[in-house]
C-alpha cells in the first residue's frame, strides 16, 4: 500500500487543519509514493523507536508527539531529534505526527482522558475559535437540490449533533452574457431575469476545497456565483481539553486514587485540598497551565493536566483540585486509539511476515521516571 493512502486515512482521523498554528505535524519524514511495509505506532518517535520499527519490518512510524518540532539547520547526531532523523532517513522509514491535530478532536486525546476515567457527557473545555465558514451560493430551483446535497457529501452543513443544515431563500438572478458566454439559460447578449434559488450552509475550514470541488463540478451555471465568510462562532466540538462528570461523587482522596490507578501514574503532585467533593472534572492532556483559569470559570471541582510551575499552583485559589499527573500520563492511550482506528479503515493492508500491518510499540519513551 502507498504512503498516500494510509495518509489520508490519518488526515480523516485527524485533520492537519485541527492542529494549533504552534503545532508541526503531518508527513515528516518520508515520499508520500513510498511502499508501506507496515506501520509502527508510537508515542515518541525516538531512535530506540526507529530501531524496532525496522525489526519488525515497518517503514512508516506514526507518533503523538513530532520528533521534528521547532527548526533544525544541521542534521549531525548530535542529539536524540537528529540521531532518530537519521537513522529513519538511512533506512527509508517515513515519520508522520497527529500531535495537536488529535488533541483538538472530539474523538482525541481528551475524549480518550475522560472514557479513561469514567467521565460522562463530556464536552470541549477550549472551543477552537475562526474555524468555521460559510458558502453561500446562487442557482436554479431544478439544480438546488443535487447541489446541496453534494455539498452535503463533501462535509459541509454539520453544526453540533446535526448534519445536512442549510438555508435555503427565493430570489431574482440578472445576468447578460457577452460574445464569449454560454448560458445555462437565456442567450448571449441577453438581458435575463430568472427565479434563483440562494443557498447557505457552513463548514469547517480544512473542508474548503473540497467544499469547492463539488461546487463547480455539480453548479448548473457556466460561471458559479459563491461567497464565503468568515465566522466568528466558536466550534463547540473542536478545541482543547474537555469537561465531563462522574456519575457520583468521589473525595479528593478518593479521586485522586483513582486517577493514580486509571492513569497508571507515578506520582500525582496537586494544589491544596478544598475539602469539596469532586463531581465535575475538567481535562486537559499535555502542558495545560494556560488552561487553568477556563477550567475554574467552567464550574469544574478538578482540573487534570501536567507541566505545571510551582506558582501555577496558587492559581487554583482553593477553588478546585488542580493535579499535575504527568505528560506522558496524560496521553497514556492515544497510541491505542491510533491502532484502533487504523486497524478498523486499513482492511486490505497486506502484513508482512513477521507482524500484522499495524503495531502498537513496545517502547516506554516516557522521559521522566519516579523513584
């Protein structure tokens, strides 16, 4: 199977559009026309990582965190980012990263946070802002309907729950075609007032040019009439971290327990006890101090995240739980999740001798240990 292929299957898992402008994820390493052998899933695409990959005959690594972060002008081996890099290039091993790209979705790595534990009905604690749009469009009443529903398939009209949402108004088109023209209706150099039909639905940006494409390929008229706007709506599905509840309520002692348990964590450092119950539950995997103040003003009686400062602390003015429970902790089972969701659209994808097609990594890259 083509790079290309698998590639696409990522990006319906996890939009590059979702990823934070900070963030660099995608390809990394590799020629998209390249035969995939098998695919190594991992955290960190480290060189012990890249080692394993090629024992068990994988040439495509795909990992939560990009190896390749900030700019990089020499690659000599002369630290753990440019021995990976080489070693993957000297073996035609290609890197591709979701990192902030699943972060932000609804299914990701904080959606996976609360399922580990136990959080119910959970929603976006950060909705992602300016990534919606919205087409607006002109045609005949005989072509509204397949247009929209074409415009359907391509992904636009989702809000929230609901799917295939338009508006849809009556109206008076004028045209007049010069010596080059040829009109749907009327004839050249005719001045034509026609019924029209006006067409609005939104969408999400990374959805933009296929949005487009089915526009022009299922338009009636030889020249097609469209705006899109900018909206200023927040995405309530998309965005970091999320905020859910248990179905009862849990001391402090006893939430922390269970967090230690689920999370599999080493150690769990954490603010003052307010001496409140613990009910409602805001997350938020990887470095989320920046969050603190969103998760106090949601109401929630405990804020998981990691990374954080000894004075961030203090930010949690006793009014809730605030726990550092570890980076790699945090996103424990996002690996998983890409297993499962490459396993279950990769049906066809021919194993090689040793392995089946997609593996999940052995390797423990989590940099910090608890004595």
């Amino acid at each position: 199977m083509k790079l290309s292929n698998i590639l696409s299957v990522l990006e319906e898992m996890a939009p590059l559009g979702y990823a934070e402008d900070f963030d660099n994820v995608g390809l990394l390493v590799g020629n998209p026309n390249q035969e995939i052998s098998g695919v190594l899933v991992c955290h960190d695409a480290l060189e012990s990582v890249i080692d394993e990959a090629i024992s068990k005959k994988c040439n495509l690594v795909v990992c939560f965190h990009p190896i390749l972060f900030s700019g990089i002008k020499k690659i000599t081996g002369k630290n753990y980012v440019e021995r990976a890099i080489l070693k993957a290039i000297k073996n035609d091993i290609a890197i591709y990263a979701v990192h902030t790209a699943l972060d932000n979705h609804q299914k990701g790595v904080n959606k996976i946070f609360c399922d580990a534990l136990g959080l119910k009905d959970s929603k976006v604690l950060i909705p992602k802002e300016n990534y919606i749009q919205k087409l607006v469009t002109y045609t005949i009443p005989e072509n509204a309907e397949k247009l929209r529903n074409a415009l359907f398939d391509a992904g636009a009209g989702t809000i929230g729950n609901y799917e295939d949402c338009s508006f849809i108004s009556k109206g008076i088109g004028t045209y007049m075609g010069n010596e080059n023209s040829k009109p749907e209706i009327g004839e050249r150099f005719e001045f034509v007032e026609n019924e029209e039909i006006k067409i609005e639905l939104t969408f999400e940006k990374h959805l933009q040019g296929k949005i487009l494409k089915a526009l022009f390929k299922n338009h009636a008229y030889e020249e097609v009439a469209y705006e899109i706007y900018q909206l200023e709506n927040k995405h309530q599905n998309i965005g970091l971290g999320r905020i859910g509840m248990f179905d009862n309520s849990l001391s402090e002692t006893e939430f922390l327990q269970l967090v230690k348990e689920k999370l599999q964590c080493g150690g769990i450092r954490h603010s003052g006890f307010t001496g409140k119950s613990i009910k409602k539950v805001a997350v938020l995997g990887g470095s989320g101090s920046f969050a603190i103040k969103n998760a106090i003003s949601s109401g929630a009686d405990a804020y998981l995240t990691a990374d954080l400062k000894y004075h961030q602390f203090y930010e949690a003015e006793n009014q809730l739980l605030l726990a550092d429970i570890g980076h790699f902790e945090s996103e424990r089972f996002t690996k998983n999740y890409i297993v499962d969701f490459l396993k279950e659209k990769i049906t066809n994808f021919a194993p090689n001798s040793l392995q089946s097609g997609i593996i999940l990594s052995e390797e423990n890259t989590n940099p910090v240990k608890y004595f």
